[in-house]
C-alpha cells in the first residue's frame, strides 16, 4: 500500500516517522501530475506547495485550528491530506471543486479565490476566537507574494499588527510569482529577503569562531549580536515587518520538511501575530512545468504528462483577436497604453508588452489601483485600455464608478472569460458584470457576438474620450463570423423572416447572438415570426430598441449575466420609459452562485439552452 493512500485525515500524516516523509512528497507529485493531466487545473501551485502542505497539517490541527488559502489554487495538496483522492472528477460537475469547498469538507473554510483577501479572513476569525475566550486555537493563512501585493491584505497587517496577542500565523508562500514573475515594490523587497539567507549562517559561524578566540572573543559577538537588528536592516531589511509589529520568521527553504515544521512551532508557541516567509518553487518536481516560463502550468487543459504538451489544440480565441488587435491600435496611436492586474499573459497583453514596454503596466493583483490609475492617465491624455478577467472587475466597481465614470474618465475595460467561465466554479464566472455595469452612469459596453467584431468593438470604445468603454467576451474559442442582414441606427438585423410585424423579437447580447439564432430557427419551423436582433452596445441602451420593440409581440432578451438588473432590465425599463407597451421578456443567469462544471453544463442548468428557450417563448 502506498504512503498516500494511507492517509485519510491529518491525523494519519502525523503518525508518519519523518523518515517517510519525503517518499510521501514524491507520491502526492506522482499523484498530481496524473491525475490534473487528465482532468486539468492548477498543476504549478500545488507542486509547488506539497511539503510546505505537509508540515502546516503535521504542525497544526485542522479544523480546530483553521487554516485559510488565499486563492485556493494551492489547495489539491490540503485536498488529498484530508481525505479526498478522488480526483477522477476534478473541476468537473458532480466531481471536487478545484478550490477549496465547504460542502466538501469541514477542512475547508474560505471558498473565494479572489486574491488578497486571506489576511482578513484569518483575523475576523482569530479575533472572533479570542472574544469568545476560545484558547488553544489557532488560524493560518496561506499568501503567495503575488496576493501580498493586494491593496487589501496590507489593510489587514495594519489591523493584525496592531494585536499582539492574537494567535495567528502568517505564512507568505514566497515563489516570486503570481501568473508570471511578481511585479513591484514588494516583490523587490522580498527578492532581497531570498538572496540574504546567509545572514543567519554568518552568524552562527561567528559565535563559534569567536568563542575560541580568547578574552575578547565573547565580548565581540555580543556585541555583533546586539547589532542585530541593525544589520539586518541593512543586509536584509525584515523590518518593515517587524516595524509593523509582526514577528518574522524566515526565509525558510518551503522543501525542507523539517525546517518548515521547525519555523511554523516556533511561530505556533510565539503566542501573537507571526509571519513565516518560506521559499517555494512553482512547478517543483515537474520539469515541463519548472521550465514553462509562462506560467510554470499554473492552469492547464488536459495534457500528456509525459510531454506536458496539451492533447486537443485549440483553436483561435476571444482572446487572441483582442490580443491582435490591441498591437495594431498601439501601432496607430501612441497615446494608447494598456494595464492589467498581474495577468499579461491570460487576458492577451503580452504581444503588446513587447512591441510598447514602455506604454504597459502591470500593477501586481491590484484592481482597484488599475482603474484608479487608468483615470489618471486618462486624465493625462492618454487612453488606458484595463484588460483583466470579468468576475476580477467586481473589486474595482467603486473605482469605475467614482474615479473612471464621475469623472468622464476616457478608460477601456476589456473584459476577458466573462459570463459563464465553467470549470472553475461560482467566483470565478463572470456574471456579475452586465448588472455593475448597467448602473454607471454614461458607461458605454460592447459585447462583441463573435471574434471579427472584437477589432471594431475595441477600437470604437477608445475612440471614447468623455466616458468609460468596457468591451466583455467569454472563454474560449471562436465561433464563425455572423453576419448582419443590414444595419439600422447602430442596431444589427441578424434574422429577418420579412418587412412587417413579427411575433417574436430576440434580443441577443454577445456570444448569446449565436443561441438566439438557433433559437429563432425553432420557432420559425413551429410558424412564428421571429426577428433576431444584436444591438452591438448594450450599454447605454440604443433608443432605437423602443421602435424595434413597437413592431413586435413581444420582446426577449438572451444574456449570460444575472437577469436581474441586467441589459435585459434595462432594455425593459428604457422601451416603458419610451412608452412601448410591448412585453419585455429578460432571460439571463439565475442571481445564485453558480456550480462548476463545462460551459454548456452550466447554462444547461441555468436554462440557457435551445430547447429551454424555446418552451418558454411558444
């Protein structure tokens, strides 16, 4: 029987001699690597995280002792340490979420993969123990360098560093990257941190050689050890930690067991707030990963394991089309410079990285900044285009509505892998955007119903100079192009059965243009007169809709964001408002969390499918 499979329950892990410890790590690699091959995930992170893993479930005792992810990409590892080895079904429906679950296991605590937000998590519940006079427990979080540049998790070190007695471990999962090496400040100050190690070594090497050295020999290292403090902030300046209140501990080779263990007692029985900086490397033990310098495979399809080369190719993406066509802009206005939050390369700015270094800029896992930063650019003369992923725009509404919006900021957002993203579950689907964005005053959106439409949508929205643009696409790959019957004030004619009055009119948003179509089909084959429509922007809503709709018996509206306050509400609202009597039907995702699964699985659940909408619109 394998070390693995032996271990059904942290418990089990702390019987184990530390002589097993290593053979157990190479199992869990093994196991990850064959097992995410075909299923695919995140491989890197957990990789990298296997014997920092082992030694926070050997040294504390989860769930009485709460330990917090943030993200939870690295969290396969906590997965099959407490129990859970299937992973036939990984991120697949009915089958392990591929973050953290509480339906899974009382192990898991914190659900959000939202980045930065551990710190937080982890004080509200150390300093809820300490209210309730619950001694004896502990909390840990878990943050990578890349979510330690958050805006939001040095809010809460203010907060936590200024409680000395709280029982709570910080450990900084330091492997210089977020999707790609970590960008700022921080990450220059930690990168010092890693290449002073020796510090402590010289030290340790001067107590002893000094000893020997008679009479004024342990005179000298006292005084070199009085000086402590002061050298290390020089040689290797931790004290902005310990400035802030907070014990450090550190840096720690995160793949040595026994000193990870060793570092995480020490900060167990310390009795306040301490943070353990330990050393990982994405990747480990997997060369097609450790050698990726994308990303080191910190999300992958399904791929050969032994090639670590994907098996199915895909084809031509929503994102290659904005990436394409963002360099091209570049090379026609150079007052055109483009932003994103720690992920150049999964939204499509890399091309334009490396043809305009000097007009890109990755502000680290910082949403908020990125629109704040993008008006004052804006404000500048310049036109920021703010690419990150649909479900990320969620922390940034206040700034898009107060910094880019009141101010008549001229801001592109690109939303990437919006609407309904699939197999990484209810936090990261992007179907919260068409609501946020419904409500901003002057904000204009496009929702491109193909790939050639992104080029045009993209280079409308920044020819915009008095208003925010946000242009908002799904995952995945293409579909063919759909053409337009003809064009009238801005509104695209998709299907026309003839001139007059129709029974039905389908209002398409974005990718949905596709399912609208099918849908029309149907019903024209049971004798309905349908006319499908794409109003191209969504947002502010076209006051010719109100004429379209007065030509119809009625109206429906397809988007994939929540149908309440979504465009479809809108759209309702502005054909009352115009004083259409006409019926506006809106047909959008249910206001839930929404389960993982495949695309198609998801809207099939959410009633999103041919067959669904056509029952509904007889």
């Amino acid at each position: 029987m394998s070390l693995l499979a032996q271990i059904a329950s942290p418990q089990d892990l702390k019987r184990l001699p530390e002589s097993d410890l290593p053979a157990l790590a190479q199992e869990i690699r093994e196991f990850l690597v064959e097992s995410v091959a075909r299923t695919g995930g995140h491989l890197g992170p957990n990789l990298g995280v296997v014997e920092l893993t082992m030694a926070l479930h050997r040294v504390f005792d989860s769930p009485s002792d709460t330990i917090v992810f943030d993200t939870g990409h690295q969290s396969y590892v906590h997965k099959l340490l407490t129990g859970r080895q299937d992973f036939s079904g990984l991120r697949q429906q009915g089958g392990l979420s591929g973050y953290p679950s509480r339906a899974e296991s009382e192990h898991d605590v914190v659900e959000s993969s939202h980045a930065s937000s551990s710190l937080s998590w982890a004080h509200g519940i150390a300093q809820g123990r300490t209210v309730r006079a619950e001694r004896g427990r502990h909390t840990v979080a878990i943050i990578g360098d890349g979510a330690l540049t958050g805006g939001m998790a040095w809010e809460a070190l203010n907060n936590i560093a200024a409680e000395s007695d709280l029982p709570l471990v910080i450990v900084v999962n330091d492997n210089e990257r977020s999707y790609a090496p970590t960008k700022g400040g921080l990450a220059d100050h930690l990168a010092t941190l890693r290449t002073t190690r020796g510090y402590e070594r010289f030290l340790d090497w001067g107590k002893h050689t000094l000893a020997r050295t008679p009479l004024v020999g342990g005179a000298m290292y006292e005084t070199l050890h009085g000086m402590k403090k002061g050298i290390k902030d020089i040689v290797a300046p931790q004290g902005m930690f310990e400035d802030l209140g907070l014990k450090y501990l550190g840096p720690v080779d995160g793949h040595d067991i026994p000193s990870v263990e060793a570092a995480l007692r020490k900060a167990k029985s310390f009795g306040g707030p301490v943070l353990v900086h330990v050393i990982t490397q994405k990747g480990r033990g997997y060369d097609h990963a450790v050698n990726d310098e994308a990303d080191q495979f910190h999300g992958i399809g399904v791929i050969n394991p032994e090639t670590g080369l994907p098996l199915e190719l895909a084809g031509r993406s929503w994102t290659d089309e904005f990436s394409d066509a963002m360099v091209q802009i570049g090379e026609e206005r150079p007052d055109v410079v483009a932003l994103t939050a720690a992920m150049m390369m999964p939204v499509g700015l890399q091309p334009f990285a490396q043809h305009f270094p000097e007009r890109t800029f990755d502000v680290g896992i910082a949403e908020q900044h990125a629109l704040t930063m993008s008006a004052g650019l804006a404000y500048a003369g310049l036109h920021p285009v703010v690419a990150v992923y649909a479900t990320f725009l969620n922390r940034a509404f206040d700034q898009l509505l107060m910094d880019c919006a009141l101010h008549r900021a001229g801001v592109t957002v690109v939303l990437d892998r919006s609407g309904v993203t699939g197999p990484d579950g209810a936090s990261h689907h992007g179907m919260w955007d068409l609501a946020m964005c419904a409500v901003v005053p002057g904000l204009h959106l496009a929702a491109p119903r193909d790939g050639q439409h992104v080029p045009t949508a993209l280079r409308e929205a920044v020819a915009i100079a008095d208003a925010p643009s946000v242009i908002r696409y799904p995952k995945g790959t293409v579909g063919a192009p759909i053409e337009a019957v003809r064009t009238v004030d801005g509104v695209d004619v998709i299907v026309e059965p003839d001139d007059g009055e129709v029974d039905l009119l389908l209002v398409g948003i974005g990718s949905m243009v596709s399912l609208a179509i099918e849908v029309a089909a149907k019903l024209a084959a049971e004798g309905q007169r349908v006319r499908v429509i794409d109003p191209v922007w969504a947002l502010p809503v076209n006051p010719a809709l109100a004429g379209w709709a007065a030509g119809a018996g009625k109206v429906a509206v397809i988007e994939d964001g929540v149908g309440a306050g979504g465009v479809g509400s809108r759209i309702a609202y502005a054909v009352a408002e115009a004083g259409c009597p006409t019926a506006v039907h809106c047909h959008g995702l249910p206001t839930a969390f929404l389960d993982h699964g495949s695309r198609s699985q998801v809207l099939e659940a959410a009633g999103l499918t041919v067959n669904a909408l056509v029952d509904r619109l007889r």
